[in-house]
C-alpha cells in the first residue's frame, strides 16, 4: 500500500484491486460487499484475517470469495514505541477524542469507529490509556498503550517508573557501615511465612539460630550469627538483631507495599556489619 492515511475498508479494496490488476477499473462498495474480518488461527506468517467479499445484486458481480491477507498488527506497527500526544488546548473526554492528534502524527486515519472507545477521568490532562482496534476493523488489529499529556513530560512524571528502592522512605543516610534495607527489600519472603508470623518473631524478640536458618534457606544471601572479625566474608551479621513484628504491608508507611500482604523487620545491632533494618515482605503461604 502507498499510504495507511486512509479509512479501514478503503484499505482493503485498494489492496484487493492492487492484487487483482483493478486498479483502472476498480471495485468499490456500490460493486462489492465486504464480510466481517475474523482473525485466522493459522501459524501462517502470510496471513492474519480471514473476510468473505461478495456481489451486491445487480450491480454486475454475483457470488463470493474468501480473501486472505495481513492485516495491520497495532503492537509491530509501534513496537518498541509508546505514542506520545501533546496538545496544551485538549482535555479529552474520551480515547477517540485523541484519534485526530495519532492521525496527523502517524500518518493513519483511525475514526471513532474504527476504535473499541471508552470514557476517562473529568479534566484528563496526563492520561496513558489502551488504543484497541475493534474486531470488526477490516485494517488493523490488536492494541497499543497510547500517551496524552497537555505538557511536555519530564522525568519527575514518572515516566520512567520508580523503582522499590525509591519506595523506601525516608530516604536513606549513607554511613561507614553499608544499609541493610537495601539488602532484602523486593525479595519474596513468603516462603518464610510461617517464622516471619511467629509469635516468635513478634516485636522486641532476638531472632533465633533456627529463624535464621529459616530465612537462609530462601535466598542466596548469606547470614551469620558471628560478630567482629569472625563474620565470614559476604556474610550479613544478625547477632543481637531484634524483631519489629509482622504487620500489614500496607500499615508500615516506611516500608508499604502493594505487592505483598505483610511486613516484618530485623533491626540491626551495633555488633552487625551492616546498619539499619532488613525488610522482609511476604504473603501468607497457603
């Protein structure tokens, strides 16, 4: 095709008369019907989409015949890419209301039609939102996540995510020892549940020989209940560490997350060779 600038089923006819050798004389929809497209289950790289085209009663074609083509696949057309829009003077209601911005700066001619549409938020100024191709789209196919800001972002928006450790608050002072918070945060405690719930590991309780086993069976980071220069090398010193004692994840402000149900900390004593609090969530193992 020469352009993608034009309508869906225009798409198609052009490339059936292209095809076809019709293009001096070509078929249009006063000759020709089109069926609904159907995605094709074939493992098949020359075709996606099945559709039956047939003749309209006496307008000179009869009968009918199953074509099958490509259609445009949304995710390949922008892969790798996530559209951005910038218009400081809109404030879309909807996802077709962004469909003349893709347009002019893609070179498509996507209508509201063409389109599964939905409704945002009142007063939509920044909105990452899905572009999906209705199923009864004779051209494309598929969905893209599409970006509309009325500003240009910058970094602090957050399109670049945070990071768990950014979720760490406060922030973190550097000392002469290394920080245990970042040791264990993000990790998957849960199959540890059962020592992290324990009454035994309830606030104010040293841990024990057996809750350390417990925790080091799960990772492969290494812990210790030797002090000074016995601590072996890599090894993290949990001599004399006390239990903060389970609570929801989402209670602790410090150290929320909405990934895991629960929370449990070990701070650190002055023997350690690290400072601070090691962080373990988890969920509660079935």
């Amino acid at each position: 095709m020469s352009t993608i600038a034009i309508a869906s089923h225009q798409l198609l006819l052009d490339t059936i008369n292209r095809d076809n050798g019709l293009t001096d004389n070509p078929l249009t929809l006063n000759e020709i019907g089109l069926g609904l497209p159907v995605p094709s289950v074939a493992n098949d790289a020359s075709f996606n989409t099945y559709c039956t085209i047939y003749g309209l009663f006496g307008r000179g074609y009869y009968g009918s015949v199953q074509l099958k083509y490509r259609r445009y696949e949304l995710d390949k057309m922008f892969l790798g890419l996530t559209p951005t829009l910038i218009d400081p003077n809109l404030t879309p209601v909807k996802v077709s209301d962004l469909l003349p911005l893709f347009n002019e700066y893609y070179g498509v001619a996507l209508t509201e039609s063409d389109i599964v549409d939905r409704a945002f938020p009142a007063n939509t100024k920044d909105i990452l939102t899905d572009l999906v191709a209705k199923d009864s789209n004779w051209a494309w196919l598929g969905s893209i996540k599409l970006r509309f800001a009325q500003t240009l972002p910058f970094l602090s928006d957050e399109i670049i995510p945070k990071t768990d450790l950014d979720a760490i608050k406060p922030v973190l002072p550097f000392t002469a020892k290394p920080r245990a918070e970042y040791v264990t945060y993000g990790y998957n405690w849960t199959d540890a549940s059962s020592t992290l719930s324990s009454n035994l590991a309830a606030a104010g309780r040293a841990i024990t020989a057996d809750q350390m086993a417990a925790l080091q069976a799960i990772t492969t980071m290494e812990f210790t209940l030797a002090t000074g220069t016995d601590i072996p090398s890599g090894a993290i010193s949990l001599a004399g560490a006390k239990w903060g004692g389970p609570v929801t994840a989402s209670s602790s402000l410090d150290y929320n997350s909405t990934d895991y149900t629960y929370v449990n900390t070990l701070v650190l004593s002055a023997d350690s060779n690290y400072e601070g609090t090691l962080i373990f969530h988890y969920n509660v193992s079935a």
